[in-house]
C-alpha cells in the first residue's frame, strides 16, 4: 500500500539554486530541496547547497559532463516513486538541464510530473555585480560547439552585432576552447566601437568572484575561463563609477 | 553625532522581487527590505511584498510611470543618511529600474554607495511556467517605443529572426500600444515557420497567471496585454505534453 501509493506520487523537481550564494537561491528552491527524497546533481553544485540538504535525502552526486546520465537516473527515480530533485546551477531553464530534462523525458515517454523551479541566472547575477548593463534588449550566446555548429553561433553573433544589442556570452572558453572568443571579439568589433565596455564576470557571488571592467578592444588581456560570463556592452553602454550601464532611454526622452 | 553617523551610512539597494510569488524572492531581497528604514516603489509591487515588509519602516509608493521620481527620491533620502530600499518587479536588472538609479546618480554626481540585487525575471519564471524554450541562444526585446525609436526595435527583430534565437518579448502590447506586436509577428513569420511554438504568459506566479501555447501563425488571436511575456521558439523548438521545449543539442550529438 504505502509502495503503491509512493509509486504514483513520484515527482522530479528541476531545482535552480541561482548563481552560488545561498541568500540567493529562492525558498521554493528550498523547500524542494528539504522535501526531496533524492537529490541529484552535479557535484560542485551539491557543494553549493550541501548546508541546505536534508539529512535525510539520498544525494547522488555527479562528475562534469555526464548531464545525461543525471538526467536519465533522476528520470527513472521518479519512475520508481521517489521525490527527487536534480540540482541546478543558475535558471535551470538557461544553458543548463531544464531542456535536456524534456528531451529524455519525451524519449522514455514517462508520465512522471516535472517541475521547474527557476532561479536567479548567471546573467541576472553578473549584470547585478557589474551595475546594470542589461537595461536595453539584449542576446545571450552560449560559444560552446560541442552540441552547435560554429557556423551557427558565428552567424548569431553577426546578427546581432550590428543591431546594437547588449551580448551575453556564456562558455566563452575553455582548457580546449580557446580560439571562439577572439572570434567572437572580432564579429563584435566589426560593427562596434573599441571603447564599447565590457564587463567580465568570473565565480559569480562565489568566494571567488572577480570582477573586471574593461573595452572590446582590450578585452582578451583578462583572464577568461569556465566559470566566466562576459557582457558587452551596446553603442549607448557607458561606465560610471566602476559601474557598467546601459541606459534605457530615459534621458533621451525626458532630459534627466 | 547620531545624526552625522547616519548621514555617512546612506545607502540604496535595489531590490528585485522577482516575478510575484513571495517564495520567489532571494532571501538577500527579503534581508534588505527587513532592514530598510524607508522602501520606495510602485503600489503594485510594494503590494506583492506587504507580508515581508518591516513595520518600522516608511513606506512610499507611487503610481506607475512616475519611474524618474521614484527613484531620485529614493536617491535622495539616501543622500539624507537613510537606508533606502527600492522595490522593482522581477529583476531590478532587466528592463526595471537599476540603470534609471545609475543614470539619475551620475546626473545627480551622487557618491551614495548603490547595490543591485538581483532577482528572478520575467524570463526566467516564465520560461520555468512553460517548461524550457530558453535552452539555446536567445534575445530579450521590449516592444516598447516609447523611449526606443520603433525603427531600432524593427532592426533588432528583423537581425533575431534568420539567426534562429529564441525570441523573448516584453511590453508586446497596452492599451494605445497595438500594432507593435502584429508587426514583430510579421517579421518573425518571414523567416521562421507559422507553426513555430509560441508561449504566452500573463501575470507569471501570480494569482491570475494564465498560460497558453500556440503557433506563430495564430498568437495572435490570443489575449495580450501589460503583464505579458511572449516567447517564441527557434525552428528547433517543440510542444510534448503541453511544455514548450528548445532542444540543446544533445539528441543530434548523443542520441537520446
């Protein structure tokens, strides 16, 4: 009785924990995470949140680039009855399992209900750190090609440049990847001034956290890895006081 | 003595409540409005937060478009000594009110120390409601013409539509703002299917939330208004069992 009851209420939460801070990561968060019978992720992650666990969760932890594996296993617990929730880094729903979560789920054709709780994402923190450059329309473009085509994310990058959007750029490099950023530099700066800032983001809200200021033309002197978000600004971005920004308009308008 | 010490501690936060469910909200948000001598924002949202507020603290709502006053006021009495908080909804970050702070502090050459805390947007917890269509690249517009010259966003939406983003809309339509949407429709349906999955999300979290899944080619026969997010798929994205979903990339790479 209690099995079969377990059985049909099996549930997979997608959990985002936001970018590290605790004091970051929304109480649904939270809540999922203490009421889950299993919680599942990817190592660093779990470190993370390991103060907010509940002692008694089974935690199933991961190494990098095994997301499917994760995925799958979190899939079949909640198959099997479990409550689990899959830790996240940042907005489950950015560049991170939320889609890959649906995918499996669609490929198993499991009926088990899949929740997503979002939270606060490497561009909202790192735009917060830097002051408030994402005021204007923006696009985020993730450099990594393991899973799309250069040609594809060169062709967004020259789609945008010129239309004056503030750029988000996820996965901008790694030990392997390294060659992606200057091209991407070099996309931008074909349509944008070399003073345009640049705001450089690494270990966001972690211990870690580095910060930089910078020009797209200069850009390629600072230190860029993994954990790294950069955002370049639009023709209007300016610095003040330390602080990236892009205005809205406001001046324009009304005079301010 | 007080008085001067006071003087010296003025600050600003600007606090993103997120998207409306108070458990959405950072619990850094939550600290800040706690401790808060005085909370300026919008009725609206200072409404949405009224169980976290501290009794002690001043109050100061006004009503929308007064943005420019708001938040000089709020600089203002920040200027005065006070520990000033400014509620924005969503993400003070994105298209809210941290880069109107920046800009009336630099007109105002005020050195009052100003922090951003970030908050779950509407893209986030909308694309969490509609299960996980921001997975690939993607780009924030605001239809709003209001301080943005109509021909800049019409630019910005006709470089998006080739170059396959997933296309967030905010401001798609009000009440004298109606035909901005049905030409952004337009541009996309030149380069993009007319079955293209479209979400539509009004009041995300909130107590009147209504959701809806669609097609380019019919989104507009559906209610949009001022609490509306449009989002609309790439040519890869796909509806299962009432999610709207943007692959990463993963099935072509791994198979699933």
């Amino acid at each position: 009785m209690t099995t079969a009851q377990h059985s049909s209420e099996g549930t997979l939460t997608v959990v985002g924990i936001g970018p590290g801070a605790i004091d970051l990561m929304a109480p649904r968060a939270q809540t999922a995470l203490e009421q889950a019978e299993i919680v599942v992720g990817y190592r660093t992650y779990l470190d993370l949140v390991r103060s907010c666990l509940n002692p008694a969760s089974t935690v199933l932890s991961s190494a990098m680039m095994q997301e499917i594996d994760r995925c799958r296993k979190a899939l079949e617990l909640a198959e099997e009855g479990k409550r689990v929730a899959l830790v996240c880094g940042g907005d489950p729903g950015i560049y991170a399992m939320a889609g890959l979560v649906f995918e499996l789920a669609r490929t198993m054709n499991t009926s088990v209900p899949i929740d997503i709780i979002p939270g606060i994402a490497a561009l909202n923190a790192c735009a917060a750190i830097l002051g408030a450059p994402l005021m204007h329309d923006f696009a985020a473009i993730s450099l990594s090609d393991l899973m799309t085509p250069w040609e594809l994310i060169e062709q967004r990058l020259a789609a945008v440049a010129p239309a004056d959007f503030v750029v988000v750029i996820y996965n901008p490099k790694s030990k392997k990847r390294t060659d992606q950023i200057v091209r991407a530099r070099d996309i931008l700066l074909a349509s944008r001034a070399p003073d345009t800032p640049v705001g450089i983001v690494s270990g966001a809200t972690r211990e870690h956290e580095t910060v930089r200021l910078t020009t797209l033309a200069a850009m390629l002197d600072e230190e860029i890895g993994m954990q790294t978000t950069v955002i370049i600004g639009n023709s209007q971005t300016f610095v003040w006081r330390d602080k990236m920004i892009t205005p809205r308009g406001y001046s324009r308008k009304y005079g301010l």
